[in-house]
C-alpha cells in the first residue's frame, strides 16, 4: 500500500513534505519553490530563514481550511532548497556587509565596488535560476508558488509568470512600495522589486499594491507617471475608509476591480499588522490584520479571476526557538494555495 493510500488528513503530521503531505512534485498540482536569499536586506537579517521556518511550522496546521476546503487534495510539494543559491545567498551576504555599511557610497573605493557588482552578479544568476526552474514548472502543467527569502528573491518567479500569463495583474500586499531604483547600489534589491517588475516585464498589466504605509516621494512619483499602471491602496487610504464606516468587503471589491483577469499575489508578510510578523526585516506599524489579508484574497476569488501563482516572502524565524513568525507564515501560505486552487475550478 502507497503511503498516500495510508495518509489521514484529519491525523498528525505522518510525513515530511510541506504541511505533513506525502505527495511528490512530480505527481502533486501545486509545486512550492523555497528560495533561501537576503543580501540585500538592509535592516535586519533572517528571511533567508522563512522557508525553513514556514515547512517546520505547516506541520501544524489543519488540512481542512473552512474556507477553501481541502486543496490539498490535488497534492502539494515543497522543493528542496538548491544548495547552489544557498552557497550563492552566503558569499552575497558576506559581500554586502561592506556595502551596506557604507550606505551604497562606493565610488572611488575598488573593493567596494567590487563587492557591490558581485552581489549585483550573483543576483542576477538567481534571477536566472529561478526564473528557469518556475517555468519549467509552469511547463508541467503545474500551480507555482516561490517562498522568500527577501522580496527580491522572488523576482524569478515572477517573470516566469508574467511570460506564461502576458497582460496579468500582481496584487501587490505590503507595507513597502518597493519601488527604489537600485538601492544602495544593489540592482535587485528587496526595496526595488517592484520597480525592475515594472520597467523589466512587459507582461505585466498592472501592479496594484496594498497596505502601503512606509515609502519615499520619488516612489510616488514614480507610480503615477505610470498613467494607471500602478495603482496603491495605502494604509492610511483604508484606514480613513473603514474609521468612515465602509466595510472591508467594499474596500477589497475596489481592489479587486483594479485587477486583470489573471491575477498573480505577491505577499510580503510585513504587509500584515508586525504582531504578526515581528521578526520580519522590516517591520511597520499598522497594516492589515490577518483576517482582512485572508478577506481580500477571498474577494479575487469571488470577481471570478484566476490566480495563476504567488509568492510569499520576508518571513523570519525569531531567535530563541520562536516559531510565531513561521506558524502565521505557513497559515498564510495554506490560504494563498487554497485561494489559488479554488479560483481554478479544482476542489
């Protein structure tokens, strides 16, 4: 008898793939890329560690989801980190120490700027990597999700996507506008990801980002030269809403109306109110609460559009053994594959 002929999805955790499940990648529809990386994290370091943290955890969460149902039944697989991006994350964090150090202010010192274009380098060879392994996925017929590292670890992903589903949308949740241009010198930075989706991916219809609420003037002015390819829904624009009596189902539905028919979600986990996520690299006062997360997500499903992949990025274990970071992240990453499966049709 196979093991998924014994698998009891109401008992305890029997298996070692992601959230318990017995299922391989190559037979589950749902394929989840751990990508280990933060070099460019500037604040604080640890997301390297999200998706080690978020497979620990999703051991503990209940497959039976109240409002998805049971998307574990098409099968769901976590890949194994590439060892190869693991060597690359720790000599481009061993580099970037000096750069960030020096506040991207290089010029005139070789070593430095050494350092910034080996970083700059492999970056790029991650971009690559990634991008390759989540197409090849896409290829299989496969539902594609990328678990961060920092959010720039995830631009791969996303390329991929925006190549397989041309004109789609990316719901943007964060509290970063992301839309730096090559901050401190690093051209993928976790702080300019949006930016390079926005000037590198043709793709890409629209970027509509949510729960905004730490982000500079020229990111402003940069989103609205767009002429409406971007378009933010900030914290304090929802908030202002929901203190004047809306609901947040009617705030969510105008979110939801910015957005193509081919949806792809990219879910900073600082996004979210940092009680929630206090070991995250750059935690923000206010947000959404998990609750409104989920709801909003809920709301793309119920437009009927189509969520063709995700990413789900920035989470940090704590020290000590805390594992909070990682239990909220694995339950926000059941819900985002939940959402997805059920906005296909699958049950």
């Amino acid at each position: 008898m196979s093991a998924s002929s014994q698998f009891d999805p109401s008992g305890p955790a029997a298996y070692g793939g992601i959230f318990g499940l017995p299922h391989s990648a190559e037979e589950a529809r749902v394929v989840l890329v751990p990508v280990p990386w933060e070099p460019t994290t500037s604040y604080r370091k640890g997301t390297a560690g999200g998706p080690a943290a978020i497979r620990e955890a999703s051991l503990q969460v209940d497959l039976f989801d109240v409002q998805t149902g049971r998307p574990y039944e098409v099968g769901i697989a976590m890949l194994e980190e590439d060892p190869e991006i693991v060597r690359w994350n720790a000599e481009a964090c061993a580099a970037s120490e000096p750069v960030i150090a020096a506040a991207g202010e290089v010029a005139g010192d070789p070593a430095l700027e050494a350092k910034l274009e080996r970083v700059n380098a492999l970056s790029r060879l991650l971009n690559a990597r990634l991008e390759a392994t989540v197409a090849g996925l896409i290829g299989q017929g496969k539902l594609v999700g990328t678990v961060g590292g920092d959010h720039a670890s995830v631009y791969g992903a996303i390329a991929a996507h925006a190549a397989a589903y041309p004109g789609l949308g990316i719901l943007h949740v964060d509290a970063h506008a992301d839309l730096r241009v090559a901050y401190e010198g690093f051209e993928d930075s976790h702080a300019s990801i949006m930016y390079n989706v926005a000037t590198r991916l043709p793709g890409v219809a629209r970027l509509v980002q949510v729960g905004l609420r730490d982000l500079s003037e020229d990111e402003i002015a940069f989103a609205r030269r767009s002429e409406g390819r971007i378009v933010a829904f900030t914290d304090p624009e929802i908030s202002a809403r929901l203190f004047d009596g809306e609901s947040f189902n009617k705030v969510a539905d105008a979110i939801v109306e910015q957005l193509p028919q081919q949806v792809y979600v990219s879910f900073d986990i600082d996004g979210l109110d940092p009680s929630l996520c206090p070991n995250t690299g750059t935690p923000v006062p206010g947000g959404l609460s998990f609750q409104q997360a989920i709801a909003l997500l809920s709301r793309v499903c119920k437009s009927g559009r189509r969520i063709v992949g995700f990413d789900l990025n920035e989470v940090a274990p704590g020290k000590d053994g805390d594992d909070w970071d990682g239990n909220v992240g694995a339950r926000v990453l059941y819900k985002l594959i939940g959402f997805m499966v059920g906005s296909q049709g699958s049950r």
